[in-house]
C-alpha cells in the first residue's frame, strides 16, 4: 500500500480564517493523493465572543481521534493560531503511544505551519512579548484584525481577494490569553515550516519557538505568513514529504 493512501492531512487554522480557506490547497493536494481536512475553530467568529483554547481543542481532538480509530496516520497541521489547537489537543494521540496501547492510527507528526509552539504555562501572548500587537484589535472579548494591516504582502491580490471571503470578523481574547497545558512534541515527531518573509509572525520568532522542538524537521519557505496560498507547489512538497 502506497503509504498516501493511509494518511490524511489536518489543518488547523490560524486566526481569523475558516477551513474553507484552505479549499484550493487542498485540491491541490487531492491531484498529489493526498488526502485533506481543515477545520474550523469555535473562537472565530463566535457570537458572543465566550470561546476559548479549550473548545477549539476539543474539536479538534474529536476530529483526530475519529480519524485515529479509522486507522488513519494524520499529518496535523498548525498555522498560526493554529499551533496552539495542534498542540492542546494532540497528547496521547500520538501513532506510536496509540500502537503500544494497542490502538489504530494516531498522529505521525506534528506541524507547525508559521505557528506558535507555545510551552506549559505561557499563552499566545506571552510568546510576542507579554503584548498583543498593535494591528490585534482588542475590543472588550473581541479581537479583530486591522484590516488597513496587509499580512500576506505576497499573496497575488487576485488570492486576497479569496481569502477575503473566508475570513471571520473576529477571534474570542481567550484563545490568545488561556495558558497551554501540554507539550506533545515530547513523544510525537515534528516539523516546522518557517517563512522567512513572514510579517505576521517574524521570522526571528519563529526560530525561537523551533528551539522549543526536540529534533524537528525544519523547512524554510521565502514566503510571508500563509506559505500554502504565496507558495503552494512548494509548501505541498514540504506535506507530501511528510506523508511518505
């Protein structure tokens, strides 16, 4: 059995961004054989603003877990945010603590997609400074992004536009204020993919936070924040590597 046809990518999505976001990548995936799914986080968009890290992890979990039972080695993928919910929700799920335990599935590794790897006790805040940054709009629960602040200066306007459509108005403050409580890297592989263009996330960031990582995989892309929509032949390389 080619071993694509027994593993699935999982995209968790950074801040603002629904899993639709991710619907011309992933057809690009699905012409590689690869099979994909991108979720959508509780605390975007939510009304009112009362979600946090947790719920987002649940759902996630439920997701991987599911594919886990099915027999299904996952490539999870954080973006963003994004790494955040991998992390929360990924302890125990590993593909090897799941065979010992005599279990199918499970996750083969974990990547962070310019992605916060955000250890015990710090939050997503603690990890840019103590500060949220002055484009993080912060109105009472909500956090809205500055819409005169381009993130993705290299992405084709054509691509903006797109995106534009499967942004959400808002993220709930907790996701950025609730403290992580686990570090799966431990004892599941991971990977990096740092964009060295990134203006959302900076690059110098990014490599404190790969330091974080024992032994990961490191990719670098010459790209800005969303390396699957500026470079996407070559950010799917970077998966179908990982799948194999």
């Amino acid at each position: 059995m080619n071993p694509k046809d027994n593993t699935i990518v999982v995209f968790a999505p950074g801040a603002w961004s629904a899993g639709s976001a991710y619907d011309e990548f992933r057809e690009l995936l699905t012409r590689r054989g690869i099979a994909s799914f991108a979720m959508d986080h509780l605390t975007n968009g939510a009304e009112p603003p009362n979600k946090r890290l947790s719920d987002d992890q649940e759902r996630l979990r439920r997701i991987v877990s599911t594919y886990a039972d099915e027999g299904k080695q996952i490539v999870l993928v954080g973006h963003s945010y994004g790494g955040m919910v991998i992390t929360a929700a990924s302890s125990g799920l590993g593909l090897e603590e799941r065979a010992k335990a005599g279990q199918p599935g499970g996750i083969k590794v974990l990547v962070f997609m310019a992605a916060f790897v955000t250890p015990k006790g710090k939050c997503l805040k603690d990890m840019i400074g103590g500060q949220l940054w002055p484009w993080m709009l912060v109105d009472g629960d909500y956090v809205r992004l500055d819409p005169n602040v381009d993130l993705v200066q290299d992405v084709p306007e054509e691509t903006k536009a797109k995106k534009a459509k499967h942004a959400l108005p808002h993220i709930c403050l907790r996701a950025f204020l609730d403290r992580a409580t686990e570090e799966p890297w431990h004892t599941i592989p991971s990977a990096y993919i740092a964009c060295d263009e990134d203006i959302a996330l900076p690059a110098a960031i990014q490599d404190n936070m790969i330091e974080l990582l024992p032994n990961p995989r490191v990719f670098r892309l010459p790209s800005g924040h969303s390396p699957f929509l500026s470079l996407p032949n070559e950010t799917a390389d970077i998966l179908e590597l990982l799948c194999k």
